[in-house]
C-alpha cells in the first residue's frame, strides 16, 4: 500500500475481533516507530508491547474507572477504552524535571512540549504502518492519562520506575472496514501569508 493510500485509509477503529497481529506485523509497526524524528530528549524512550489478555483488562477497567463519566458524557455508550484490541503499544519516557544545560534559557514546558511533538510522530507513523498492514488501530489516551496514577499498574505494564507514560495505540484487527477518506479541511483555520 502506499503512503498516500495508508493516510487516506487511516483511522482510529474502535472495534476489534479476537484475532492477534502476528508477531511480524508488530515488528514492522515497531520498525515505523524507530523511523520516526526524534529529539535528543526522546533518546530514552521506552515500548511496551502488551498482550496480556489479564493485564489489558486491567487496564482498560481502570481507565473506564476514571474516565466513565466523561465518555458518557461525550456521547459514548462503550463500557470500554480499549475496544477489545488484542494488542496496546505503549510508549513511555523521561520527562526532565530541569532543564538540561544545552537548553539553558528555554523553558521546561517547551521541553516537554518537544517530548510530545515526537510522541505524535511516533503514533503517525505507527498507525500509518498498521493501516499499510491493514490491521485496525486507535490512539488511546484514557490508558496513558490513568497511569499517571497508578503506579503499580504503570510497572506491570512494563514502564519503567523514572520513566512516563507518553501515548499508546490500540493494535488488532477488526471486520469494520477502512475505506478511502477525501480530505477535510473542516476543522482547520488556514492562513496563507505571502
């Protein structure tokens, strides 16, 4: 597939069969992820490749937990964040708590904003891979906000003591099908300046 037709085809699916990505089609998604432009500040970061059936559910329970009441809310009737993917890679790291000396004069929040901007390329890229595969994906926020709080739970997911959650994404496959999308601009201001 190419690129143009992976983007035009991409999006999140929030809903997930039962089958597994095979170990291979994890690795090529984790292989779009190391290509992805990293800052020097994103040279520690971390992956974890979860599949544990136990620990998602765990996961998922707890992000519901915190999160329910927003999603119901917004209009979501689903008792879950996880959709039932068979797969979460989630991506942590270490957010500098002072300034390193070659940023002297910045701010520490535009630190961590650079630290995010990479985290966004790195998820692009993953679900770019994944939809290329045609394997269903989705951006999980709730998981990744949860953990800040818990943890026990954030070490059982394999992010390591030091480190933060940074952003996760759902990998599975689903029967819904990915069709081709036009562009919109619909929620984008542009300004041209000549």
């Amino acid at each position: 597939m190419q690129l143009l037709e992976a983007m035009k085809k991409r999006r999140s699916v929030r809903e997930f069969n039962a089958e597994v990505p095979s170990k291979e089609e994890i690795q090529a998604i984790l292989e779009a992820a190391y290509l992805a432009p990293a800052l020097f500040t994103t040279k520690d970061a971390h992956i974890s490749v979860i599949t544990d059936k136990d620990l998602l559910r765990e996961l998922d329970a707890a992000a519901v937990k915190k999160f329910g009441k927003m999603l119901e809310n917004m209009g979501m009737k689903t008792k879950t964040t996880l959709y039932g993917a068979p797969v979460l890679v989630l991506v942590s790291g270490k957010l500098a708590t002072e300034l390193p000396k070659e940023c002297e004069g910045a701010k520490l929040e535009n630190l961590h904003r650079g630290i995010y901007w990479a985290m966004g390329s790195v998820m692009q890229n993953m679900q770019l891979r994944a939809t290329s595969l045609e394997l269903a994906s989705c951006p999980i926020n709730t998981v990744v906000v949860t953990l800040f709080d818990e943890p026990v739970l954030a070490a059982r997911a394999g992010i390591p003591e030091g480190y933060s959650p940074l952003c996760s994404l759902a990998i599975g496959k689903s029967d819904a099908k990915c069709e081709e999308r036009k562009p919109s601009c619909d929620h984008y201001g542009v300004s041209y300046i000549a």
